[in-house]
C-alpha cells in the first residue's frame, strides 16, 4: 500500500524513526503540532530497534531489555496524532525546508516549518584487504538480519573489530543458536591507559556493569583474541580465509563469514546536502554537524537529533530527539511547551545519557591501520578505487575529495560516499600532512539516494523552467 | 625534451613548495582546470618550463562539471571564424588523444562517429531546419555537413526513439570524450613534462617588473617570463591586471546522471550520452543564477522528461547524482585569445567550449604562446578587441 | 552462511531466484531471503564485474543491488519480499529496460 503525505505543509518533519526520530516525532505530535515522520525502512525502530514491531524473536532475553525500550518509544509514538510513512526516502532537503520524499515509486514534496533529522549513523567502514569478498559484511548487518528475520550464523564465523555493538552480537548470535569461531579484537593496547581517566565515570555508568556480563559471557563460550594488529580477508570470488596478527604472531583461519564492526559514524549525507556546516571530531573521528544545545544546525529551521547529530548512543538519542523537538515546540507555540518535559529535565537525562561515552570513544577509537589502508586494498567499494589510486591522484595535484572524483571517480556510485568519504579524507589528510578539517568532505548534492528518471521527470515545472532548457 | 623529475608537488613539503616559488619560469599559467592544463600540457611538450597556478578543492570548476562533448554542429553562427576553429579542433582531437594515450597509458575514451540534436515535436523539427539552413548560408563558415534528418531516418542509427522524436539534425563530425580522464591525463602528463603543478595557489595579483611578471599568490611569488589566463570566468578580474580585456557572462548549467548501464547508444546527443564508463549524462540548463550549490529539481525534471521522451526506455533507470556548475563563457559566447599591448608576453584565454576545444589549446595556442604572438590568421578574429567596450549579444550556437 | 530461528513462526511465502522457488519468511527483505536460501547469490559489480553480497543490510553500501519483478538496480536490503515476487541475480551493469 502506498501512502503519500496527507498535507503538504507540516509544523516539523521528523526524518528516521530511530530513537531519536521516534521520541521527536512523538513529542512534537504531543503538544499539538502538525508532524509527519517519514522513514526508509519497513518498520519503526531505525537500526538500534530494527524491527521493533515485528521481529519474529520472541524470547526477550536473547534480544535484551535494552531492545524492547524500542517498544515503548512505537506505543508513545503511535498514540500520538504523528502521521507516520514508511518505507519513504528522502531524497532531497534543501535551505528552505522542503523535502523531497520517494514512496513507492512516486515522489511528493512537503514544506516543514521545522526539520529535524534523525537520520542516525552508519558502521565505520573498515577498509581492510578483501572487504569486498562476499562473505564479509559488517556486524551490524547480521544484527539486522538476526532483529528482522531471526537469522544466525551457521559457518565457520569470525567477528573481528571493536566496541560494544560487536559484544552485544556476539551474545545475541549465541543466544539465538547461532556459531562464533573466534571473535578478533582490534582494541589498541595504548586505549586502555587513554581511556583511563576517563574511567569513573563509566564505572557509575549504567554501559559498565552491562558491558561487563555481556563480555564474560561471550568468552565463556568464544575463543577471544585480543591486541589484533592486522588483519585482512581473502578467497577467490568468495571469502575463504581470514588472516591476522596478534602479538606478532600471524594465524590464518578458514572461514565462511566475517562480521567486520570498528564503531559507528553520523550518516550525514541528507545535512550536508542541506548546507548543514560539519567539523571534523578528532576524538571520535568522523563529521559531526555544528549544532547549538537544543540541536539546532547551522541552516535555520533544521535541527539534527540522535547519533547523526554526533554519536551518542541509543540513550541520548532519545533524549535528543526530546529536546529538538521542544525546542520546536517552544518556537513554534510556546504556549503548548508547557506540556512538556521540562528543558531543565531532558538536559540533566542528556547528561546522565552521555555518561561514559568520552570513556567508550577513548578505549574504542579505531587504530589507524584499520581505517586508513595501503596498496591495493579498495577505499571506494562502488567505482572500485584502491588506496594506491588516491595516493597517486594525491601525488599528482588532487588536493581534496572533490578533486579526487575528477580524478578517479571516488565517492561518484550509488552509496554518494557513504562507505568511501571519511577513509578518503583521512587518507588524504596523511598523504598531505594536514588535518582532516583541512582536507574536507565530499560536496552532497541531491538526490542524496537514487530515483528513478521518471520519477524526478515527473516533478513540477513551469514555464521558466522549460526555457532554461529547450533552445534551438 | 627532458627535464629534471619535479618532485611531488601534492604530496611535498611547504618549505619544497616555496622553493619552487623563487625559481624562475618560461610560462606561468593561470588556471589549471581543462583549459590551463590542455595550455600547459602543450607548452610543456615544446620543451617550456611551465608553472600552473590553481585554486584548491572547493571552488567554481567548469573541469568537473562539463558535459565532456566534442562538438561541431551549430557552433559558430554569427562569427565563421569560430566554426573554422571549431573545426581544427575536431580533427586534431584524436592526435591529443593517442599522444596522451602513450604518453600516461590512460585512454580518454574518444569518441567521433557523429552526434545527434534530436527534436521533440514539429516546432521543434521546424525551428532547427531553420537554424541549419542559417548556418549553411553563413558565409565564410566552413562546411561540416551537418543534415535535417527525419524521424525514421535517425531511427536506423538510434533503435531506441520514442514516438515523440520527430527528427533531428546530424553531424558527423560530432563525438564526445572522457573529460575527467582527459583531464587526469593531462595532469599525469605534467609530471612527466616537468610541469610544475601549484594547487590551492590562487593568483591575487600580478605585476611586470624587469622584463619578468610577478604573480602573487597566498604562499608567495612566483616569477616567469610569459603568462597565460586561463582561469575561466575569473579572467574577467585578472585581464586588466596585465593591460588585458576578458568581458565574461557565466551562465548556470546543471546536469543528471544515471547508474552504470549496458551500451544503449551509439552516438551523443547534444544533451544526452551515455559515458564510457556506462552512466547517462542528461543535460543541460542554462540559467542565470550563478549559486552552484543549489539545485533546481523543476529543472532538472524538464531535462529528464523531455530525455525520457527520446529514449522512453531510459525512464526506469536510477538518477544517482546531479549538479549545477558554471559555465565558463565570454560575453558574446565565443572564445577570447588575446594577447596585451601594454604587457608584452601575457596572454589570456577563455573559452566556452573547453572541452572540444583541448586540441587547438595543446597544440596551436601552446605553440604561439612559445612563440611570443598569437597568430592573426588563425585567432585573430577572437581578440578581444572585438567588444569594442561593450557586450554583444550571446548568439555563439551554445 | 545463515540459519533461521526455531523460533521464528512467521508465515511463510514463496519467490523465484532466476526462476527457482526459494521458501521466504513474510517480513524478510529480498536480501535477507537471499542470504537465508544457501543459494549463490552473489551478484557481480558494474565497474569490474567482482563479485560481490550485501554489506551493510541498512540501505547504504549498494552492495544488496539486484534485479526484482523486472526493475534492476534495487537494493535488496530495504524491499520486503511478496509472494511470487521474480528475483534475478544481476551480473554487471544493469540492461536498460530492465
């Protein structure tokens, strides 16, 4: 069935129904302001709470009691007056606030007084050699498949790469039946000490005493290797082995699939193409947007909430996603803020949120050989560049990544540089000896997903349009 | 000729860069998109030792926005001169294109079996019989065979019409290139030349002083004997710096790309083709806003639309990108070389057509530019002079 | 590579994969009732023809790419299957018309 907005003005348009954008939308609706959440996916929940509404995994234990918050945040949501569609891309947001959506195959375009993204993050790519075999895909990939469709895997399984989302998996794919062969972990010795004063207050965190019996229970079953320091996938046509370095020695492993995770980064193709300003976060490395403490971006009337707006987890996205959406509220009929939280409040729940989190960033920052490649090994998965291609485009004059695509088309495939743009620029950074802010990020421009030709043909004209066109 | 290897100019130091910057050159060109680079790849192919100045990632590149045609028909109504030089340029393109073939290994896709204007509707068919027979009666133009064709007859050579094409117009000298790879060739070509490449060094002034000029640049000066502008529409600012005239009048264009897809057309059109690479480029706007940032969907929707109505086929395949540029443009539409009274040694060029044009840039203007004077009888007729103070109207065919 | 649940009592459907009926769950996505068939799905890319599985299974790495009910070019990954829904596994660039 396909549903297009009811109106074509909106008070906000909530963009992703993750955490943050369930939580927006849902408060926005609460106090009485016309919203319409529009979302890609089949169902609510974004990824964090990936099919939230219909996952056929109904032991809730195996899931964990952090997934079925998701339920909650849907029940709110639903009993709200929000117009929600699914299954709807967004394909263009620009300065004055109008967004173009697809659904099913047609596009329609609304007018907001007020944006707000929760387009959420994306896996960090992790561009070691043989990335692109089939058999390697990311950990979030089978978590996904494991929330929407209860799939585990069945093969010789390696998990390789950092942080708690790879831990979180690996007790789900066990408690599901699913096999681990030996999980690989590429958390840099030096982190421990880094993240170190950064310790007390993760210790009070509600992530430390989770985190903990997650990982004790993961290695119960699980042969763990730490102070992984190389690693690469290779096969012929298929992945076949996995190879790595832990303490200087190498091993080489058969293997069916290998779930790759070092972390996940803001999904800010749908901002930037907006004109949203990003600064380059050395910490946590990786775009973050410029935004003031209610979300508010640098292009008036659009606010980012949830991981897009920095990584946060999924604890502060719902915050966030509160806060964004009062503060629209409080712009847009002040009187009906009252309603609400308290601005006071849904800070101090920021802040509780956000707690551990430089701790996590610290101890998880990925290791510089694992996201900045040599040689032959691809950086851009969809035109097929390699890492040896941007050093010598470097070499030759390209200075940043929009001269880079001149000269060897990265970032210019369907994935627009999602999977590509932040190891270009990293890449880069080091071959020129300048920072990342210096090197910059891929200009977007819609459509930020593709449509079909028909379906941009179809979009409104006039006269003067035409004229700018037909000419003898 | 050859020449000490430069070292790497991208990845080298700061304090290499400013070296180089007191070093001396024949020709500092100005200006390293398709048209500088072709200048100075010519330039550095006669055995000159050759500066190229440019800007830095961000900034106006018609290099990167550019429909990559090498275009003959309809060029030059109203000036015969330009339908000659357009013409030289078309025939020369494949010596460019096997010279930078052996020289960098890459191949630039070239591509001369003749192109399409297709019409929609009568009027259309009507309107550009007209044009057609307007340029065969322009005298003094060369003859480059372009033909009215009628719906049936383009349908032998492009199978896939839709029902609304009611003909089109055909010249077989028409074709179309890789212009990214083209311009990835002339810049690997530099290397070898001994070019010295300055990026993200754009040119804030420039003085003569001791038979030498002098470019100021954020990171320094640098000095040669002779000086070429070819920064596209800043020309504009940069010409009377050195006693030079560059009136411009840029214009917006924007253009929509598909997904890789399987050869469906053997031929471009004016404003469609399918790249080597296999992606469908559909063109192309011209407006006067001058904010390449923006898009405008309703634009790109007519372009789209009116693609689809001539290749019905074309409407389930995905647009993965699109963009606006600006397009480099002298006032009247045709190209400005020229070269200064008052600065002996400086010279500017600025073209529309920078693109079909690369071969005359290599070869002719790269060899007068050596030679000190630009000859009369092949450019003369695109001296600046020609404005007389002031702007003529844009009728160059474009 | 993957295996369903025992728990997993969605009903089940049926499509075709280059014209061989595949069991599918309702509720899948085309890719993950690819990944889930144990059949060679692998498509192969249109720069060099590698081949290549789905990545990312969240809409953003294009790796999921395939042909459904005639349409090339889809990612498998954001589409729920339907019963008789036609699959083709796609090999280099999408043909046009397809």
């Amino acid at each position: 069935m396909i549903v297009a907005p009811k109106r074509e003005d909106y008070d906000v348009v909530v963009i992703g129904a993750g955490p943050a954008g369930l939580a927006a939308a849902a408060t926005s609706a609460e106090a009485g302001l016309s919203t319409l959440l529009l979302d890609e996916n089949i169902g609510p929940g974004g990824q964090v709470f990936r099919a939230i509404s219909s996952t056929p995994v109904t032991e809730r234990n195996q899931l964990g009691a952090d997934y079925w918050v998701g339920a909650d945040l849907v029940q709110a949501l639903r009993a709200s007056n929000a117009e929600v569609i699914h299954r709807a891309t967004v394909w263009s947001l620009d300065r004055n606030l109008e967004i173009a959506v697809s659904i099913g195959g047609a596009s329609a375009f609304v007018k907001a007084k007020r944006v707000i993204l929760a387009t959420g993050a994306l896996e960090r790519p992790f561009p070691i050699p043989g990335w692109t075999l089939p058999g390697v895909m990311t950990a979030g990939a089978a978590q996904t498949m494991l929330k929407s469709s209860g799939l585990v895997p069945d093969g010789r399984t390696v998990i390789a790469g950092q942080g708690p989302l790879l831990w979180l998996l690996a007790a789900q794919i066990l408690r599901l039946g699913g096999r681990i062969d030996r999980i690989l972990d590429t958390t840099q010795r030096g982190n421990y000490f880094a993240s170190l004063p950064h310790a007390f207050a993760f210790l009070t965190s509600p992530y430390f005493i989770k985190g903990l019996t997650m990982m004790r229970e993961v290695k119960a079953k699980v042969q763990v290797v730490s102070g992984v320091t190389e690693l690469s996938a290779s096969g012929d046509g298929q992945l076949a082995n996995v190879s790595y370095v832990a303490g200087g020695k190498r091993e080489t492993i058969p293997a069916d699939l290998l779930l790759l995770h070092q972390g996940v980064v803001p999904n800010v193709n749908l901002a930037m193409s907006a004109g949203v300003e990003h600064r380059w976060d050395d910490l946590q490395l990786c775009w973050s947007p410029l935004l003031d403490a209610s979300g508010n971006s640098s292009v008036a009337g659009i606010a980012i909430a949830g991981d897009g707006a920095g990584i946060g987890g999924a604890n502060a996205a719902v915050v966030r996603g509160r806060i964004a959406a009062r503060a629209a509220v409080e712009a847009l009929a002040p009187a009906a803020a009252a309603k609400l939280a308290p601005m006071a409040a849904l800070r101090a729940d920021l802040a509780k949120a956000e707690r551990g989190r430089v701790f996590l960033d610290t101890l998880f920052r990925p290791s510089q050989q694992f996201r900045i490649p040599a040689g032959d090994t691809i950086v851009c998965r969809c035109e097929e560049v390699t890492a040896k291609d941007v050093l010598d485009a470097v070499a030759i004059g390209a200075t940043g990544p929009n001269q880079l695509k001149a000269y060897r088309r990265t970032g210019m495939g369907p994935c627009q540089g999602r999977l590509c743009g932040l190891t270009v620029t990293e890449l880069m950074a080091q071959a020129r000896g300048k920072t990342p802010q210096e090197i910059g990020y891929y200009r977007l421009r819609a459509p930020v997903k593709p449509i079909t030709l028909a379906e941009l043909a179809a979009v409104p004209k006039s006269e003067a349009d035409i004229k700018a066109v037909v000419r003898g | 000729m050859s020449k000490a290897l430069p070292s790497e100019v991208g990845a080298g130091s700061r304090e290499e860069n400013a070296s180089k910057l007191k070093s001396e050159y024949d020709v500092a060109v100005v200006g390293g998109g398709l048209l500088g680079s072709a200048i100075a790849w010519g330039l550095g192919r006669l055995g000159k030792r050759v500066a190229v100045l440019d800007e830095g990632d961000i900034t106006k590149r018609a290099s990167r926005a550019n429909f990559a045609l090498v275009w003959v028909q309809s060029k030059g109504l109203g000036m015969p001169a330009y339908t000659v030089w357009t013409l030289r340029a078309s025939e020369a393109w494949g010596r460019l294109a096997s010279e930078l073939k052996q020289q960098t290994g890459l191949d630039v896709s070239l591509q001369q079996n003749g192109g399409f204007h297709l019409t929609l509707g009568d009027d259309e068919f009507g309107q550009r019989t007209e044009l057609v027979k307007r340029m065969h009666n322009q005298t003094g133009a060369a003859d480059y065979k372009m033909e009215m064709l009628s719906a049936s007859e383009v349908k032998k050579s492009l199978p896939l019409i839709g029902p609304e094409v009611s003909g089109g117009s055909f010249c077989p000298l028409d074709g179309h290139v890789n212009s990214l790879r083209t311009f990835r060739a002339f810049h690997t070509g530099f290397k070898e030349f001994g070019i010295d490449y300055f990026p993200e060094q754009p040119v804030s002034a420039i003085s003569k002083s001791g038979g030498e000029f002098r470019l100021t640049t954020p990171k320094g000066e640098l000095r040669a004997a002779k000086i070429v502008l070819a920064a596209g529409n800043a020309n504009q600012t940069l010409a009377p710096m050195v006693g030079l005239y560059a009136p411009m009048g840029p214009t917006r264009g924007q253009i929509v790309v598909t997904e890789r897809t399987m050869p469906f057309l053997p031929h471009p059109l004016t404003t469609i083709r399918q790249t080597d690479e296999g992606t469908v480029m559909i063109g192309d706007s011209k407006e006067d806003e001058l904010d390449d940032r923006a898009l405008k969907h309703s634009i790109s929707a007519v372009m789209t639309d009116r693609a689809q109505r001539m290749f019905p086929h074309l409407s389930r395949l995905n647009v993965v990108r699109s963009w606006a540029g600006i397009r480099v443009m002298p006032q009247d539409g045709f190209p400005i070389y020229d070269q200064s009274e008052t600065h002996p040694g400086a010279f500017v060029a600025c073209c529309h057509s920078g693109v079909t044009l690369a071969s005359n840039h290599a070869f002719e203007i790269a060899r007068m530019v050596a030679q000190g004077a630009l000859e009369p009888e092949l450019v003369g007729a695109f001296s600046a002079s020609r404005f007389g103070g002031t702007g003529a109207a844009n009728n160059s065919g474009y | 590579m993957f295996k369903r649940s025992e728990q997993d009592k969605r009903p089940q459907l049926q499509i075709f994969v280059d014209g061989v009926a595949v069991a599918a769950r309702q509720g899948d996505t085309v890719s993950a009732a690819l990944l889930a068939s144990g059949r060679d799905a692998r498509r192969s890319t249109a720069v060099s023809g590698a081949p290549r599985l789905p990545y990312c299974m969240m809409g953003v790495c294009f790796d999921c790419l395939v042909t459904i009910d005639g349409v090339g070019n889809r990612q498998g990954c954001l589409v729920p299957v339907a019963e008789g829904m036609q699959i083709e596994i796609q090999k280099g660039k999408r043909e046009i018309g397809k």
